[in-house]
C-alpha cells in the first residue's frame, strides 16, 4: 500500500470529509511525525508502536572508490517499535 | 513529551479545521488501514517518511526469563520499519550538535 492508496482508503472509509482535506490530513500527520523525529521526540502510538532515536557511534569508515579512510561522526537514527496489537495481528501471516 | 494521537488530531483540527470528531477518526482509520495492509502481508509504502516491511522469522529456541525453562519461540512474521532517505536527513540535521 502506497500513500495514495491509503488516501484512497481513508477516503472511502469517510464519504462524508472531503477528499482534498483527507489527503491533507495524511500528508500533516506524516510531517507532524517527521517533525517530531527531526526534533528528537518520540512518538507513541497506542497498540500500532513507538518510534524513537538510536545513536549510531561515531566511527572510521572508508571512500569505497579511493580506499581512504573518513571520520565519521556520530548520528542518531529513526526506530520503529511494533506495539502489542500490531505484533499480534500480523504474528500468524507466515 | 511524546507526539500522540490526540496531538495529530489536535493539528488537523487547528491548520484545516477539520472537527475534531472527524480529525480523531481519521487519525484512527490511518493508523488502522495500515495495520490492516500489514495484517493482510501487505507492505506499506510512505514516501517521504519511510516503508513498513514484514518478515518471516523460524522458529528458534528461547526460554522463560522467570523460570529459565527452555521454550521454543514459535515461526511468526514480524514488522521492521526503514526510514526513508528523507527522514533520515531530516533527524540527522535536527539533532546534530550545533
């Protein structure tokens, strides 16, 4: 499922909202949570999951073209943590 | 502070003026319909933010952390999150050292 499916759903689901404030809402919610990533702050959702930051520590890595050596510095990384429904629902779909 | 549900809705409601009964619902239904995509073994593509991927995982062993007796951790499929190019850069601009 893409993002214009799920404005597609979401659309259906709601027949009485308005399509273009449904795509609006799906585009606002997703940069909320960018945003609150971007500004380190986690995001809880209740039984979908949380996501929140890693540090990866600063390390040498190498130019794969010229084999140097580079500094790189160390960064955070976004994570996502299933909650307990979600892991639950999608367990028996082997 | 973490970001919630009632703070999505919250937003929805003041930038579009969309109700609130109606930017709470459709907070719900977006969380829903990707549970439900992922449920059903579908993948789910959110460019820009990032792609939520399943994965089947075997069977292994593991055990009772109370008890310590060994029980087997049965095969099941699992969610695994990869941020996006974007949200990547975005995260590791906002929260470097200024």
């Amino acid at each position: 499922m893409t993002k214009s499916e799920l404005i597609e759903k979401l659309a259906t689901d709601f027949p009485h909202i308005q399509v273009k404030d449904v795509e609006s809402a799906v585009k606002e919610i997703l940069e909320q949570m960018a945003g609150s990533l971007a500004a380190n702050e986690r995001i809880e959702i209740r039984g979908f999951g949380s996501f929140s930051l890693h540090f990866r520590a600063p390390r040498v890595g190498r130019n794969p073209k010229t084999g140097d050596k580079v500094e790189l510095d160390g960064k955070y990384v976004p994570h996502f943590k299933p909650g307990k429904e979600l892991r639950d629902r999608v367990k028996e779909n082997t | 502070m973490a970001l919630t549900k009632a703070d999505l809705a919250e937003r929805l409601f003041t930038k579009f003026g969309i109700s609130k009964r109606d930017a709470k619902m459709i907070v719900e239904a977006f969380f829903e319909e990707i549970r439900l995509a992922l449920e059903t073994g579908d993948q789910v593509k959110l460019s820009g933010f990032g792609n939520f991927d399943l994965r089947v995982k075997n069977q292994r062993p593991g055990r009772n952390p109370k008890t310590g007796e060994d029980i087997p951790i049965s095969a099941r499929c699992v969610v695994t999150f990869r941020p996006g190019q974007k949200l990547k850069s975005r995260v590791e601009v906002g929260t470097a050292k200024k």
